[in-house]
C-alpha cells in the first residue's frame, strides 16, 4: 500500500503515545516512499488492540532502533487484506490483522521478524553501501536482514522460522508469489534460513550483514529465474 503522510509528527516511537492519520493511495508491496495524492484518511493509532503485543512492539522497535543506529517509529492501522509497509519518513505502519494473527500463532518471533523486515526498508532508505532499493532484490535483502535479526535473538530455532515464513508468506497483499515483486515463498525462506544462521553465528555486525544478504539475494534470484525459464520447463 503506497501511503501519504496527512499530519506530521516528530515523537520517535508513536506506540503509547497518540493516534495519527494517514492517507491510501494504492496497493505496493510493503515499502514505498511517500508520494502526493488525493487521499481517503484512514487511521494509524497507538493500540493493535493486544497489550501484550504493544508493549513488545515498543521493546523491539528500541531493540532494532539501536542495531541500525536510526530512530524508526511504528503504529498500527486497520488492513484489509493483512499488510504491514516502510515508509521513507522512518516510520513502520504494521496491520492489525496481520500482526495480531501471526503473534497470537507465532509469538514473539512473528513480531520482530515482520518488525526486522521491515527496518531492513529503512537501511534501504539511507541507500548505504551494500544495499539496493526496489524490486525482487530489495525483499529479497530484507527478508535476510530479518533472518539474521533473529538469529541474534537467541532461543528461535530453524523449524520455529520455517514454520513462521511459511505462515507469513501466505497471507496478505504483498505479492509474495509473484517472483516479479518478492521472489518465490520458497526463495524467500531460503534467504531468510540463510540470513538466520549468520545471526546465530555473531560474526557479522548488523550494519555489515546487508551485503552477505545483498549476494545472496542475487544468487537465490539468478537460479529462481534459471529454474523457471520456458526451456528448462520444457526440458522437464
């Protein structure tokens, strides 16, 4: 959902805090910079009307402000279907049906997983070195950047993230089984795994991770359009 900023603000984290509106313009995958329109309000508020989920928004929004070293915020707003977007004005706008359905399934890890993926946006943004913004890649690098996150998180295991990306990937508007926009759900996962288990290593500082995951994005994308080309399916 491509999304146009209607009142402005200057709190870092918006959870706890107040409500604020935003604008609709149209569907676009789950990062989009801001763009002038005619906008139809829709509400982005402090409550995802869990408490439990709200309190362990705020915890981990601190907890990846301080891993990039920027000062991302997050609210919540009604999606229908279940979508969550980065926005280039660090701001992170997750949907209430998405968030609460994959935390009441999976927990903490759907929350900073989602959370990481989309702070992965934000580095994107700043369009530092070993990133790249738009398209295939882009997801594909984010998705990564969210596996290695929680890898560092500690006490999630490979089946725990598999069973999670699988979930995740098969909801919502995000295009994820349109290789154009996100790449397959089966090459997503494979970034991700690939992303976890350098997390789990700790070698690896977080700011540093995106170009491992930038090449391995490229890889995982190369063989995904080799696989599916017209003569090698004919070759089947």
């Amino acid at each position: 959902m491509r999304l146009v900023h209607v009142t402005s603000f200057s709190l870092l984290i918006l959870i706890g805090f107040q409500t604020k509106v935003w604008a609709e313009e149209k569907p676009f995958a789950c990062a989009m910079k801001i763009q002038p329109g005619e906008p139809e309000n829709i509400p982005c508020r402090a409550d995802s009307g869990n408490k439990a989920l709200n309190a362990k928004a705020v915890a981990f929004a601190r907890r990846l402000n301080g891993a990039f070293g920027i000062q991302a915020k997050v609210c919540f707003l009604d999606d229908d279907p279940p979508n969550a977007w980065s926005r280039n004005d660090q701001s992170i706008l997750l949907g209430r049906n998405l968030i609460r359905k994959e935390f009441e399934e999976h927990g903490n890890i759907a929350l900073f997983g989602i959370l990481a993926h989309e702070w992965a946006h934000q580095w994107q943004y700043l369009n530092k070195p070993g990133t790249v913004m738009g398209g295939t890649l882009a997801e594909l690098q984010a998705d990564c950047v969210a596996g290695y996150h929680l890898g560092q998180f500690g006490q999630v295991t490979e089946n725990e993230v598999t069973a999670f990306t699988k979930s995740l990937f098969q909801k919502g508007d995000y295009a994820f089984n349109s290789p154009t926009h996100h790449g397959t759900p089966d090459t997503r996962i494979r970034v991700m795994l690939w992303g976890f288990k350098k997390g789990q290593e700790k070698r690896i500082r977080a700011q540093t991770i995106f170009q491992g995951c930038l090449e391995q994005a490229r890889t995982l994308s190369e063989n995904e359009k080799r696989d599916s080309s017209p003569v090698k399916a004919l070759k089947k």
